[in-house]
C-alpha cells in the first residue's frame, strides 16, 4: 500500500501530535477538515540567500491565481546546483524566510530541506508531503522558470511529475528559452503553469550584490530580514573574502 493511500484511510479529524511540526505549524492538518473537499498546497522551493519581495509577492499571486489554501516556504538545505558556490548558512535562509513571512495566515515556513541530511532533491521532499498529506491536498510546486526548465535532469523526474503540479515562474521581460518550452513539451507527464510575476524584477544575486557594494536594500525584502541580514553582516565584501568564485 503506498502512503498516500495508507493517509487517505485515516480518520477525518485525528489530531496530529502538537510537539513538533511534520512539515510547518500551519499547514499540518490541511486537508483534514473536510475530506470531501480537495485542498491546495503551495511549495515555494527556492535557495532563498535572501528570500525577497518578489518571492513574497510570487506566493502571494499563485495564492491568488491558484486558489491555493496555503503556501509553505521550503529552503532548500544543500541545493545540489549550487555546491561550487558559496551559499548562506541554511539556518539563516530558513531564519530570514521565517521574519519574510510572519503575520500572513497564508504563508508558512518548513525546515524539512534545511533538517534532512545530505544533498536537497525534490523529489525527497514532495515524497515527504505526500506521505504526510491525504490524498485530497494537491501540492503545487512554485519555482523559478529556469529551475523548472532543468527538471528533466533532476533525480527521480518522473516521479516529481506524479508528485506535484509545477509552477514555473518568469520575470517580466525574460520570457521562457525555446530550450525551457522544449525540454517541458519533450515530456508531457509534467503538468506546468506558468506565471510571470512583475515583483521578480527583484532577485537573490541583485540583493547580495547590493549589500556587498554598500548600497541600500531597503523596500527589496522585508525590514525585518534587512535587520537580520545587517546584524549577522550577510554578503558583505568581508563575509565573502576568501571566496573561490
Ligand atoms: P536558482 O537556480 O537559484 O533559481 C533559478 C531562478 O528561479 C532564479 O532566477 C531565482 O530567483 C528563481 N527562483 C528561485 N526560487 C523561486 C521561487 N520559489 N519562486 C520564484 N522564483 C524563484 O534555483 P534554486 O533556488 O537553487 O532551486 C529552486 C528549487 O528547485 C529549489 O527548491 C531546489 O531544491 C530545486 N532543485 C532541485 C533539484 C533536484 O532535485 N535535483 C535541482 C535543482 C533545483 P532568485 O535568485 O531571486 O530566487
């Protein structure tokens, strides 16, 4: 029996233990409630080094958009792509996620990427949801297009297509490669929407660039991750000496 049949077998309203979170505070028992009705769940996967305003707004418009009931940030512990670069602590990336988000009822966070050992594959992580979810709570799958444009090379792909409905977001003026259009039509068991957000003007690279050259970042992330990037003196040009590329 796999385990999402196994979750849709239990009773409509067990509780779940209150101790520690299995995926985030707020969206535990999602699907729980009603079980007639199917729920939707957002899964912001990002590195987030830092997460932005266009992050914020990119959750906040697939909500809209969607009809998602919650989006749940997951940072990604040890993104595979990115071991020849230097990467922010993922305790701080889950930290300035969890400030990002704070007072939204429809945002959460999860530290099940950053808690999992070992390199960070989706498709461990959309198998973890799928375990704990029923079977009415779809997850959907938010993440850059370009991100979404390689996922044809990314362990256990086909999976991931069963797994999650995929969200591929753009920023204006940077529309989808021919290569992206391509490798996604090459295989049409993923199911893919496409979004472009106007707040992803916004990026990680621009931010950390800012702050290395002692520009101002206001009004780009929240004052609250602002304060924290300052106070742990993240992607200053000290912070990054040393550093091979
Ligand atoms: P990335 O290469 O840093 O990001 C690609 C582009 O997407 C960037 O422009 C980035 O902008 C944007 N982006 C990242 N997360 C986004 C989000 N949630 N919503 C909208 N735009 C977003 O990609 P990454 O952040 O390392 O990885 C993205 C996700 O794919 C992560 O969950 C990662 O674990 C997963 N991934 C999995 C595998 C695998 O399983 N083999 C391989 C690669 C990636 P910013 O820089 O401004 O965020």
């Amino acid at each position: 029996m796999s385990a999402r049949e196994g979750q849709d077998a239990r009773p409509a309203k067990e509780p779940r233990a209150a101790a520690r979170p299995a995926v985030c505070a707020r969206f535990d028992d999602l699907g729980l409630d009603d079980p007639a009705r199917t729920y939707r769940l957002g899964i912001m996967g990002g590195t987030f080094d830092p997460v932005h305003i266009g992050h914020l707004a990119c959750a906040e418009q697939a909500r809209d958009e969607l009809g998602l009931d919650g989006v749940v940030f997951i940072p990604a512990g040890v993104p595979v792509y990115k071991k020849d670069q230097r990467v922010t602590p993922a305790a701080q990336r889950l930290e300035m996620c969890r400030l990002a988000v704070a007072g939204n009822p429809a945002f959460d966070v999860s530290s099940i990427e950053v808690d999992r050992a070992g390199d960070t594959y989706t498709v461990d992580t959309l198998r973890q949801l799928r375990a704990h979810y029923p079977g009415n709570v779809e997850l959907w799958f938010i993440t850059g297009a370009d991100a979404v444009g390689s996922i044809v090379k990314w362990r256990d792909s086909a999976q991931i297509a069963h797994l999650a409905k995929l969200v591929a977001v753009t920023r204006p003026g940077w529309p989808i490669s021919e290569e992206t259009r391509h490798a996604l039509r090459e295989r049409s068991d993923f199911q893919v929407t496409f979004l472009e957000v106007t707040g992803m003007a916004v990026s990680s690279s621009d931010l950390r660039a800012r702050v290395a050259a002692g520009r101002t970042i206001r009004y780009l992330t929240k004052g609250s991750v602002i304060r924290y990037i300052e106070s742990h003196r993240l992607y200053r040009n000290d912070e990054r000496e040393g550093e091979g590329a």
